[in-house]
C-alpha cells in the first residue's frame, strides 16, 4: 500500500520501560508530515501508563518551527500523565534549534555524542 505524503515510516521498539521511536535516514520533519508525525507519536504516547517516550533524532536532518510546536504539545501531554519525553542522539545542527529557542530548557535533548 502505498504511503499518503506525509505519513512517516517510523521503527517503535517497546522494551520494559520505554517506548523507542527512530526515523528512516535523512527524515525531514516539515509541515508536510507535521499531522502525521503528532498522531503517530500521540498514539504511541496513549498505549503505555504513564507514557514514556524517547525520540531517537539520529536520522533527523531537518525539523521547523511546527515539529517543535508539535513537540511542546507532546511533551505537555506526557508530563500532565505523569511520563516522560526523551529526545536522544540529535545532530549538533538540530540541538542548535533547540538551544537557540531555549526549548532545551524545557524538553529533555540530548545531543549526539561523535
């Protein structure tokens, strides 16, 4: 079947404590496939209590401003049902984003160690 324009093929791996999310290589996380990439994370976040995500960005090489809206929203979410959101192995340039925005005060980013 063949994918709508903005559905993401995403690799979840559900291990005792958390919900792993990673991305095909070279994935842009745009305006394009902002609603997909919300309900498929908002999906995963719904099916473990209290939801724990982590986001593997290693295979990300864009995101804009709607993926870090998207993020936030995420984020209150899992918070309000007592998880937690993880952020793991971004790139140096899309740490930069979160850094510049200060979002990084706020979600929980790791950079990728190289």
């Amino acid at each position: 079947m063949p994918l709508d324009a903005g559905e993401l093929k995403l690799e979840v791996v559900d291990d005792a404590h958390a919900t792993i999310i990673r991305f095909p290589p070279q994935t842009a996380l745009v305006e394009a496939n902002a609603e997909a990439f919300s309900q498929q994370l908002n999906t995963l976040a719904a099916q473990r209590q209290p939801p724990h995500l982590v986001i593997d960005l290693a295979n990300v090489s864009l995101l804009t401003s709607v993926i870090l809206a998207k993020l936030i929203t995420l984020n209150a979410k899992i918070r309000a049902a007592g998880g937690h959101l993880e952020l793991i192995h971004a790139a140096p340039a899309i740490y930069e984003v979160f850094h510049i925005t200060r979002l990084d005060t706020i979600l929980d980013v790791q950079v990728a160690s190289h």
